[in-house]
C-alpha cells in the first residue's frame, strides 16, 4: 500500500519530519518530483539534517530510498549529501536512483542564474539550482538519462545536440561563454562511476515491492501552491507537487494510492520572489517575531538560508491545497510556535473586488484578494514536545477545532515540536 507526504501550501510545512516519522514503518520512500532546490528538516538521533534531494528514509537501515523518475538528479548534490550524512555518523543509506530519472545537468543551473539575471527585477526568485531549465529539457525532449551514462555513443549524440542549443542561447541570448562538449562529456563520466553502485531498475522494484506488500511512502516537496497547474502560476516551480503525480514521477499505480496525507503549518510560511501573492502575510515587527520563532531555527530557507515570509494560518488556501492533493488526511505542524501569542487571526476569507468568497481563486485575481480574519484567543503557555493530544490547553485544542472546520479535511496528526516523537494523535470531529 502507498502513503504520499505532501504540502498543502507553499512548501516547508514540515513534510520532512513526518516522513522521517511513518518511514520508521514503511519499507521503501521515494522521491518522485523536484531536486536539490528546496530541504527538509529531520532532527534524529544522529542531530540536526537538511536532506535536499536524499528520501527522508535514509536514517533507516530497514528502508529502501529511491529517487524516482521524476525527480531533476543534481549526481553531486547527490554524493555530496552522501558524504555528509556518513560523516555525522549515519549508516549508508539503502539507495536506489532510478535509471530513468534525468540528469540536472551543470548547464541548467548556468542558465537559471542567467535568466534570473536577465529578467533582474521581474526574476522568479530561483534558487538557482537550475530546476525549470531542467524540466524544460525534459518536456522538449532534449534531457538526459541517468541510463544514458551507460551508453557512451547515445549519451555523446544527445549531448552534442543539448550542447549546440544551449550555446546559441548562451552566446546570442545572455551573452556568457559557450560550452564544451568534451569537457562536459568527461565530467559525465566522472559522475557515472559516482552514481553507478546506486543505479537500478526502480520500477520493476517499486511493483515488486507493492506485490510482496510492502508500504510505500512517497514524499513530496514543495506544496500545492507552488503546482505549475493547480498552484499559482508562474511562482510555481517546474514540476508536479502532487500526490497525483507520484504516480508518474515514483511509478506507482493511481489505485494503489491509499491515503495522502497533506501537511500544513498552524501558519503561513512562504518563500519565492516578493512578488507572489501571500494574502495572509504579516509584515512589520509582529511578522519578525512569528520568522524568529518559527520552525526549529526560525523560518529561514533549508536551501538557502533566504528568509521566508510569514502569515497567519490561510484557510482559504490551505482547504484548496488540501482538496488538489485529495487529503484522506492533514497533519498540521509547528503549534507550539503560536504559544507566545494572545490572539490568534485565521484567514477565513478572501475579499475580492468587494465580495467575500472561500473559494481560492486564479493567479491574477488573487493579487486582489485581501484577507478576511477570524481571530481566535491563544493558549499563553509551552506545549512543546506534548504527546498526548488530550493534555494541549482547551485552546490549542479548539485552535486546531476552528481550523479542520474550515479546511474540509481531517487533522489527524498535531506537531508539537521539531523532534521525530513530539507529535500528538487526534481523532478528527
Ligand atoms: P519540509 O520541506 O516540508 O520538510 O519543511 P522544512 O523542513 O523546510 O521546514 C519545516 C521546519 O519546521 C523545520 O525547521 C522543522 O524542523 C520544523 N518543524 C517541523 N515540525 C515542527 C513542529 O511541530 N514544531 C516546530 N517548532 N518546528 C517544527
């Protein structure tokens, strides 16, 4: 049976620390989307990690990690991440990079930082890790295979012919130095013997696995918001945050998806250019002070240390992301974070053009929106590291009430803290 871990928002909702959780049952993760472009945070018995294209079920011996075909393959990023998590201790992890996933070639993040550069103020606000080049290559045909390293003339043809394209939009169009296919070539082969003992049939073993009934968890990243189709176009990244698209970029059969658990934050975190529409921000020294004391260390990028903005819970938002991902449940992280303050404002609405609708609307009318709160009494007290969801202060308790209310979705799992254990259980009304 397959669980997805998914974001119902913006990213950084914590998916990290639950997949890390449920791997501790679970047999096989994969990633199935995305690359290096965006971190989860695990905090173990082995200390503090920020795991950018590694499955969050590398702590585990008992479990297989695979990187699947969907997923944009930085070979560096890769073993650089490796070598990291050994270094503090970790066993090698059981790994499987699919011969099928594509290489994120070091031409795309040079023509991510160019385009960036390009566009000045209008840039998305990449991270630069050249993920929508990437993807675009993949769709135009013109990507590469990891099992083309293993096909010398195969790989030699398909990388002239990226080559000569890149060139004329380096040369004519940003105007930077030209590539060379030899020497990328050698590089490629350098990369080969790195990823070769991980290299495999991914899947044959995916549908192995799920015949001899093994649980599978596929863990996403990013979150619905930032969804090319159903996220808000063009801040979006480049490739599907979906559980749908597990089935595609992990292999597994649309059926075999038995729960999708969408996880949120009890509020809004945010990260991207200035100018994607964030209609629940809180700015001024009140937004401040929510950044300094969110997450584990503040809200602060795992990639790349950018501040993230912030905002109160987005109900509007969050009950859309939750529906696109089809949630059979919600794990709602960082509550303890809210304890230091009075009252709590949910976003319940947003007003557009004069009326006030729940429904999340299209990219350019949400520039319009303007929040509609709801403002809630705080609990004022530290519930950091509670287990038992009986024992939270009435408040917290009817915090999280007023939000599943809103959002059509079961809260099932309440976080409390960062670490592995600090989460409670709760039956949904
Ligand atoms: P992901 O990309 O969805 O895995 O999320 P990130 O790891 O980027 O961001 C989530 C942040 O919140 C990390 O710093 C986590 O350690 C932290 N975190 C997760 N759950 C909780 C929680 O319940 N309470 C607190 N205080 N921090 C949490």
């Amino acid at each position: 049976m397959v669980k997805a871990i998914v974001g119902a928002n913006w990213g950084d909702e914590g998916k990290g620390k639950i997949t890390d959780m449920l791997a501790e049952e679970s047999d096989v993760v994969i990633r199935f989307q995305g690359g290096a472009n965006a971190g989860h945070t695990i905090i173990n018995e082995y200390g503090r990690f920020a795991l950018h294209i590694l499955p969050s079920g590398s702590f585990y011996p008992h479990v297989t990690n695979i990187i699947g075909n969907g997923v944009a393959l930085d070979i560096q990023r890769l073993v650089n991440e490796l070598k990291d998590i050994t270094a503090q201790g970790v066993p090698a992890p059981n790994l499987i990079v699919s011969e099928r996933a594509q290489l994120l070639m070091p031409y795309h993040i040079l023509q991510d930082a160019y385009e960036e550069e390009r566009l000045g103020g209008k840039a998305f606000g990449s991270t630069k890790s050249g993920i929508a080049p990437f993807y675009s290559d993949k769709y135009a045909k013109t990507g590469i295979q990891v099992c083309d390293l293993f096909d010398e003339e195969r790989l030699r043809q398909r990388l002239d012919a990226a080559v000569e394209r890149k060139n004329v939009m380096f040369q004519y169009l940003y105007h930077k130095p030209t590539l060379n296919a030899d020497e990328l070539f050698d590089q490629l082969m350098e990369y080969r013997e790195l990823v070769r003992p991980y290299v495999g049939d991914a899947v044959t073993f995916v549908h192995q696995a799920l015949r001899e009934g093994k649980s599978i968890l596929l863990e996403g990243q990013l979150g619905s918001m930032k969804d090319p189709d159903l996220g808000i176009f063009p801040m979006t990244t480049s490739s599907h945050t979906l559980a749908g698209f597990g089935c595609v970029g992990a292999c597994v059969p649309p059926t075999s998806i038995e729960d999708v658990i969408a996880v949120t934050k009890a509020y809004s975190s945010c990260v991207g250019a200035k100018t994607e529409p964030f209609v629940s921000e809180l700015l001024g020294d009140a937004g401040d002070e929510l950044r300094r004391r969110g997450g584990d260390k503040g809200e602060f990028g795992a990639t790349t240390g950018r501040p993230r903005r912030v905002g109160w819970f987005d109900a509007v938002a969050t009950k859309y992301g939750c529906m696109v991902q089809g949630a059979t449940q919600v794990a709602l992280t960082c509550l303890d974070v809210l304890s230091y303050l009075d009252e709590i404002p949910v976003v319940t609405g947003y007003e557009i053009d004069g009326q006030v609708t729940t429904t999340f609307p299209v990219p350019g009318v949400l520039e319009r929106a303007k929040p509609v709160f709801t403002v809630l009494p705080g609990w004022k007290c530290d519930i950091r590291g509670i287990t038992d969801y009986d024992a939270l202060p009435e408040n917290a308790k009817k915090y999280v009430d007023f939000l599943e209310s809103q959002i059509d979705a079961p809260i099932t799992m309440v976080s409390t803290g960062p670490k592995r254990h600090e989460m409670t259980f709760r039956q949904a009304k």
